[in-house]
C-alpha cells in the first residue's frame, strides 16, 4: 500500500515556495515603486535628461507589464467563478 501523505507534503512544501517567491517579488517591486519619485526627482536635479527619459521608459513599461497581469488576473477570476 502506497502512502499518499509524502506528496501531499511535497505538494504542500511546493506552494509555500511559491507563496514566498511571490511575496517577495511583490516587496521587491512594492520597493521599487515608492523610490520612483525620489530618483526622478535626483535625475532631474543632475540634469541628466539622457538617464531621467531612460528611467521614465523603464517606469512606463513596468506600468504595462503590471496593468497586463491585472488584466490576466481579471479574466483568469471571471472564468473561475
């Protein structure tokens, strides 16, 4: 007779991991943000407009990027209920 209860445990390990890897990438990311308007602020006062249009580029595309996963997670819920 197999025993089922390891899987379930490794299952369980799995998703804990995973929990983790996101809520780690979200203070990461949740970081990041709130320092945004102090380093335009720093490159504004370089005048460094090279770099201050590079970082607003990097801004705007993780805006999309994120507005993407918002939507994904809008449709992923609609289907699911």
């Amino acid at each position: 007779m197999k025993n089922s209860m390891p899987n379930k445990v490794n299952k369980n390990n799995f998703e804990g991991a995973e929990l983790d890897k996101k809520n780690e990438a979200f203070e990461i990311l949740k970081n990041w943000v709130k320092s945004v308007p102090e380093t335009v602020k720093d490159l504004e006062e370089k005048g460094d407009q090279e770099k201050l249009i590079k970082y607003k580029k990097q801004v705007k595309l993780v805006l999309q990027k994120l507005e993407q996963i918002k939507d994904t997670l809008d449709n992923e819920k609609e289907f699911s209920s």
